[in-house]
C-alpha cells in the first residue's frame, strides 16, 4: 500500500479495495470476517439499541454493520457515510428498496448534518495519514454533536508489541483525556478483550455518552 496522506489518498485508498475486493472483509482492511464481527460486538457492548432508533454508521463500507445488526435482531434506520464513491454507489444499489438504510456520499466536516440517537466508528481512524491525531479530533467533535445518546468508535493502542508504519496507533489514555475535557463527563474505555485469541488487546473501543445511560 503507498503511502496516504490525506483524505482524497484515503478515498482512492478505499476504492481500489473495493474495485479489488468488492464486498469482501478486506476491502475493510479486516483480517478476517470473524475478527470484523468480534470488533462490532464490543462496539455494542455499552449499548441499549432499541427498535427504530436512527443511528449513523461512520466509515461504513460495504455495510456489514447493518447485516450484523440484523443478525442480532437489531431493526433499526441506519446511514452508513463513507468517502469512497465506488463502494457508496453499490451500496445504494444493493439496498435500493431497503426504506430503513440509506448511504452518503460526503466528507461530513464540509456538511450539515442531521442528529442520530447513536453514532459508530469501526476501524476509520487505523490509516495512517498526515495530522491523523488533528483529524481525529475534528471527526470526534463534529460527531458528538450529531449524537443524542452516544459516540462509539475504536482505534489501534499503542500499547502493542508490533507495529504496522502503515497504521496509526494512539495511547487509551490520550483518547479518554480528550474525550473527558472537550467532549463529555461520561467516558468509558474498554481495552480488555482479545479479537484474535491468545493475543493480548492490541486495540480499544471508547463509548462517549451524552449522560449516564450506559447498560453495563
């Protein structure tokens, strides 16, 4: 993989795979569609999903987040926003008479933006780009605001014995204190389970809470 810079590098990234790949776990970048899945139950870990909440899939992909939901019986109207043009054209297509799903196609910094009772980040922030820890923020921030009950997203910890040039690791602890000042009173970081076994956690979900409504 070349280098990535930026946000456009990152868009041409995801679209190659795509055109590589199609709807294939490694278009995601998974290793595997049972570590994918493993990623997707922590992201719902503190989470009390109800019947027809709206939520909003960041970095969706090709939707895999809604096929699991689905799987655990979790109907809800789901927005998967993604950068990359190609795998956002298929989705549309393939969901075309799906009332409850629907997909965008923007950088949602430069757009305005409904509210979603909850939003969800799996794997976006893993690319290393220029600036990553900046861009980050500006996504956290912007999207906390379109939340009504919670944020989750995960990241690579940098509390691991290998490191990928090409990834972007980042420290729990930097992640909570930013959370903690800038964002909400309501933190929690979970940093204790394994997806592939018998290999210590070398990643980490944060649940960002507009109160206490956590379920665990």
């Amino acid at each position: 993989m070349r280098k990535l810079n930026n946000i456009k590098d990152l868009k041409d990234h995801y679209n190659n795979l795509f055109l590589k790949y199609k709807n294939s776990y490694l278009t995601a970048q998974q290793s595997s569609r049972k570590t994918q899945e493993i990623r997707m139950k922590y992201l719902l870990y503190n989470i009390d999903l109800k019947k027809n909440q709206k939520i909003l899939d960041f970095g969706c992909g090709t939707a895999h987040f809604y096929k699991f939901l689905k799987k655990n019986k979790k109907e809800v109207f789901y927005t998967g926003v993604d950068i990359a043009d190609k795998i956002i054209k298929y989705n549309n297509k393939k969901y075309l008479k799906n009332k409850k799903v629907k997909f965008i196609n923007v950088d949602v910094l430069n757009k305005k933006f409904e509210n979603y009772d909850y939003i969800f980040i799996s794997g976006t922030f893993n690319n290393k780009i220029k600036n990553n820890w900046l861009w980050m923020k500006q996504c956290l921030s912007f999207l906390y605001k379109k939340t009504n009950k919670a944020l989750v997203f995960n990241n690579l910890s940098s509390y691991v014995d290998y490191y990928d040039k090409k990834l972007f690791y980042i420290k729990p602890e930097k992640v909570y204190t930013f959370c903690k000042k800038k964002l909400s009173q309501y933190v929690v970081i979970k940093n204790d389970y394994e997806i592939k076994k018998n290999i210590i956690p070398f990643e980490f979900t944060t649940y960002v809470f507009k109160k206490n409504v956590k379920k665990n």
